[in-house]
C-alpha cells in the first residue's frame, strides 16, 4: 500500500514567523459528504485543499547591499542574530557607491518580477538598504539621487561605517578621515582589523544611537545634512531591533 501524506508544518521560512500547518484531514463537522474514508484511519480525508489569505504573522524580506565585503555584512549578521529579528535578511555586497545602488534598484526589480511570475509576494523584498561610505568615492551624490529616485533606503557615513563603531566608545565633533577613524577604533577594540566585535558593542547602543543622532541634527541645521563626520547607519540598526522577537512581544502584550 502506497503512502500518503496527510498534514505538514513548518515555521520561520521566508515571510512565515509562527507555525503553520497544512493538513488533509477532514475537520468533525457534519455533513462531510465530500471526505473519503480509509480503512484504518479514523478521520476522514479531504480529496482537495485550499490555501488562501495573507500571512499575517509574517517577517520583513530586507535587502542590504554593502560597498564593504568583510565589515558590514558581519556586523548586520551578526546584529540580526542578537536580536532574534523577524527577517528574512539578504546581504549583498558591490563596490562603490553608484554599484551598490544600482546592484540594488536590479535585485529589487528581480524579486518583484520572482513574485509577479510565481504569483507569490513573499518573493519581494519588503525594503532595501543601501549601506556605503563618504570617504573618497566618486558620484555620491549621484549614487544617493538615484537611491531616493528608486524609493531605496540610504545608510552613508562619512567618512566610513567604523564611525558608527568608534560612536559606541566616544563623541566626534570634529571632521575626521577614514585612517583616523580607524586608528582610534583599535584603541577602543584592541585586535580590531576588519570585523567588528558585535558582543562588545552590543549594550552600548542607546548612547550610540544618541550621538548620531545628534551628529544628523547639528549638520540639518547647519544646511549641511550628511557632513563629515556623520552616519546614518543608526537608522538601519533600528529597524532591525525594532523586528527583534523582544521588541514584538512587548509591542503586542
């Protein structure tokens, strides 16, 4: 005798956060005219099923497409993991400025092609980041029009992302290079080369947070929003903590 299968679960794929379940079993309700009974099951068996609806206690499909290949990625991986974040996270990384928008208006457009041709929306990305620096690179300007043109979310620092790791120990005022900021982060995290030590960044992010925040508003109302030095890299992070498990189980109560 052949075997069949009769009912299924899963959970934490893709856009699905809770468990779900998808069963042939006939519910015990009168009039089950349409279920077919098998000798040795005591329940019927529903010939056809259906799946129909939103998945309403899905997670976030986000995009991040990095300029860096070792830091920003670890540092978002590692983020996500800490906080049990309800994301389906994809982490892409392309170069310069202008390469990481447009590798991110691409990506974008073939996931919502993926989810018009399999008629499945979860295959979609539900917002994309842009993470790049400032420093020397040419066409940001450019890069971060194009960003905005396309309904893409920017996180440029200036000079570079380790300013967002060297804001966890101190303040910074004052215009700063990329080989200082660097410098002062190994004072801060000794052995410090490339990747960040997450653990140890982890409980100092409220007063992070606090002064780049402040750094964005000096520079708005100095007319010069994005200056050196500034990050806009706490506003990613705090979508992220925002999807952390935590964050919605206290949101919900």
């Amino acid at each position: 005798m052949g075997r069949m299968l009769l009912r299924f679960s899963f959970s934490n794929f893709r856009s699905f956060r809770d468990e779900q379940e998808f069963s042939l079993i006939a519910s015990p309700l009168k009039g089950r005219s349409s279920a077919i009974f098998v000798p040795g099951l005591k329940e019927g068996i529903l010939p056809v099923a259906a799946v129909y609806g939103a998945n309403a206690s899905g997670k976030t499909n986000l995009l991040i497409v990095c300029e860096g290949g070792v830091t920003e990625p670890r540092y978002f991986t590692d983020l996500r993991i800490s906080e049990r974040a309800l994301l389906d996270l994809d982490i892409v990384t392309a170069g310069v400025p202008k390469s990481v928008v447009e590798r991110a208006v691409e990506l974008r457009r073939d996931g919502q092609n993926d989810a018009r041709r399999s008629k499945d929306r979860f295959l979609r990305y539900d917002e994309v980041w842009c993470v790049f620096d400032v420093d020397e690179h040419p066409r940001v300007a450019e890069a971060k029009q194009q960003a905005g043109d396309n309904g893409l979310e920017v996180a440029i620092s200036n000079p570079c992302f380790e300013l967002w790791a060297l804001l966890h120990f101190q303040d910074r005022a004052a215009n700063i290079n990329r080989h200082r900021v660097q410098h002062l982060c190994r004072n801060h995290m000794p052995g410090y080369e490339k990747e960040l030590n997450y653990a140890q960044l982890e409980t100092r992010y409220e007063d992070t947070a606090r002064r780049a925040w402040r750094l964005d508003h000096i520079h708005e109302l100095d007319g010069r929003p994005g200056s050196n030095p500034s990050t806009g890299v706490h506003r990613l992070v705090a979508v992220i903590k925002q999807r952390g498990q935590g964050h919605l189980q206290t949101r919900n109560l």
